[in-house]
C-alpha cells in the first residue's frame, strides 16, 4: 500500500484533489466543477480518484485542505492541516520551481499575486471584487463570441491587430467588446484583445508597486490559455513558467503541508476514509440573536435531513449528528 498524502482545494467555480507521496512528489489528481455543491464535489473527487488508481491502494497518512470551502471541506474528510489559498500554492510552486520569485495565480472567480524571495511569501494580493480580472470574464465573453473555451488560446494566438478593450471594469469590457464586434473586428483580434485588457487589469489592481522578478509562475486554471500567456509575456517583459500541474496547485500545496505537518508532529491522520464518498450531508443555516450581530451560523449534519427546518427557531434546535458548526463572530456555537 503506497503511503500518500491528501489535498483538497474547494474554490468556487471548480474543486481539485491531489495526492502527494512522503517525498512530496506529485501522484495524481482529479478536478471537477464546484457546481455550487461542494459536498457532492468533493465526493466526486475523491471517487474519481480512486477510480484513476486502478487497482493501487492508497494509505493516507494526512490531509490538507484549501481554497474558499476549505473549512467545509476539512469538517467533511477530516483535515489535519487546513490553510488558506496563498500558503498552498506558493508551497506548491517553490516546490515544482525552485527559484519562483513571483506567482500570478487566476482562478474562476477571484486573482492573486504572490511574491516570494528566498523561498517565503514576502508580500501578495488577491482580487475577490472586478469581474474582468477572472477566469469566468474570459469564459462569458467566449460564449458571446460563439468560441468554445478550449480554442480560446489557440485562436487568440493568431491575431496581428488586437483590439483595445476598456479592461478595468467588467462591465465596460463587455459593452467595449459587443462594440468592436459591431464594428466588424475580427474574433481572434477581439480574443487577444480580452487577453490584454485581462493583464492590464491583473497589473492595475495587483501588481502596483510590486517588483515583479522572474522566475514568474503562473497558475490556476487560466494558465491553460496560451493567449493570456503571451499577454502577460509582453507585458511583464520575461518568460513565464506554466508548471505541468498548473491547475491543481493549490491541492498539491495543500497535500505537501499536510505532509510536512505530519512529519514533523508524527501525529495519527483525522481522514474519515474513503468512504465520505458515499455519505449523505446536508447543512442548516440558522441566525444567532444572542447579541446585536445577529450572526448566521452553518450547522453541517451527517446523515439524511429529517428535520423539519420550520420548526428550527434556535440553534440548540437542531438535532443530529453535528460534525461541524462555524459562522459566529465570538465563536459561541463553533464545533471543528
């Protein structure tokens, strides 16, 4: 049985899974749409991945997890070590790139940009607000430009006059191109167009005053795009690095911190097994009036729902099997 490592990144748009083995090298992963039920993607996931292993059996000494489900997902599968999006992929990055310097790193829904020297995080930046500095912006505009995502860079690619497209708001950026498309400009002139007000954007609202030296990896998903590669290429004036497992950074990091953590405190896992594959979960949202904040707070339950939500007036109301509880300002009604 083949001792691995275990890391779960629940973002918003997609939820990946990798295993890591004792050396820290890279095993295999699986990556899904969120589909805004990570329950159910984690559980595919770890499904899938199994399924991939085609016979070989994987003995998981340690979990991690990341990304903006993370919490749930740590109380789903037992995580040992849960930490935030920046640590993953920057552990992930060192590790395939030894001399990284800079991260760019754009997902479904938010951007970051790291900055590491000599090997630590020394400043970073995440977009969570504009639209137009995400995955899903270039994916909207493909739909409208009858182009399928998968085309995208190749297409982009080809271009000899790039349209200028207002890139600093999402909202200006699709009337600027619905514009330009009246006008005639060709599909792949409007596609790197898109590109570059991308980066622009990503510069603007990122990279400001930041020095941004190579090695520059980029990560996350967009990094497929061959388009948005040469645009940040031109722009930044120096190569980029997109590492072979470039979507599925944040769980290898997530994986190797877990490994590192178990290293070093030699302590049991808290991984539920394989099983959590299988299991039913559902979650109760119910508002605290114990003081003027009125928190809400989540309640993830076990087991099939058979409760009746109306009746729920309190959070001491809810009955079940409780595995985790968070949401709460002062921490009152938390269980990990």
């Amino acid at each position: 049985m083949m001792k691995t490592y275990l890391g779960i990144d629940v973002g918003s748009v997609t939820t990946k899974i990798a295993l890591v083995d004792e050396n820290g090298k890279y095993v295999d992963s699986y990556m899904t749409r969120t589909a805004g039920q990570p329950v159910i993607a984690v559980q595919k996931c770890l499904d899938n991945l199994l399924n991939q292993a085609q016979g070989k059996e994987y003995e998981i000494c340690s979990v991690g997890t990341t990304g903006s489900g993370r919490h749930l997902a740590g109380a789903l599968v037992g995580a040992d070590v849960i930490k935030n999006e920046i640590t993953a992929h920057a552990v992930a990055a060192s590790s395939a790139i030894p001399d990284v310097q800079t991260i760019l790193e754009i997902g479904g829904q938010d951007s970051k940009i790291i900055i590491l020297r000599d090997g630590i995080v020394t400043d970073f930046a995440m977009n969570t607000v504009c639209a137009a500095g995400t995955g899903s912006f270039l994916d909207h505009q493909a739909q409208r430009l009858n182009v399928d995502i998968k085309d995208f860079g190749d297409i982009a690619l080809k271009s000899k006059s790039p349209a200028r497209i207002a890139g600093r708001c999402g909202v200006f950026a699709e009337s600027d191109l619905i514009h330009k498309q009246q006008l005639g400009y060709a599909v792949e002139d409007l596609l790197y167009g898109l590109c570059q007000a991308l980066v622009r954007n990503y510069i603007s609202n990122l990279a400001l005053g930041k020095d941004l030296l190579p090695c520059i990896s980029f990560q996350g998903g967009v990094a497929t795009n061959k388009g948005m590669v040469k645009a940040f290429e031109e722009a930044l004036g120096h190569k980029i690095i997109v590492p072979d497992h470039h979507q599925t950074m944040g769980a290898i990091g997530a994986a190797m911190l877990a490994m590192e953590n178990h290293q070093f405190t030699q302590k049991p896992t808290k991984f539920k097994g394989w099983t959590i594959k299988d299991l039913e979960f559902h979650s109760i949202t119910c508002q605290c009036t114990g003081c003027s904040n009125n928190c809400e707070v989540i309640t993830i339950l076990e087991g099939k729902e058979v409760q009746d939500r109306d009746k729920i007036e309190k959070i001491s109301d809810i009955k079940g099997n409780i595995i985790a509880r968070w949401g709460g300002t002062c921490g009152r009604w938390d269980i990990a």
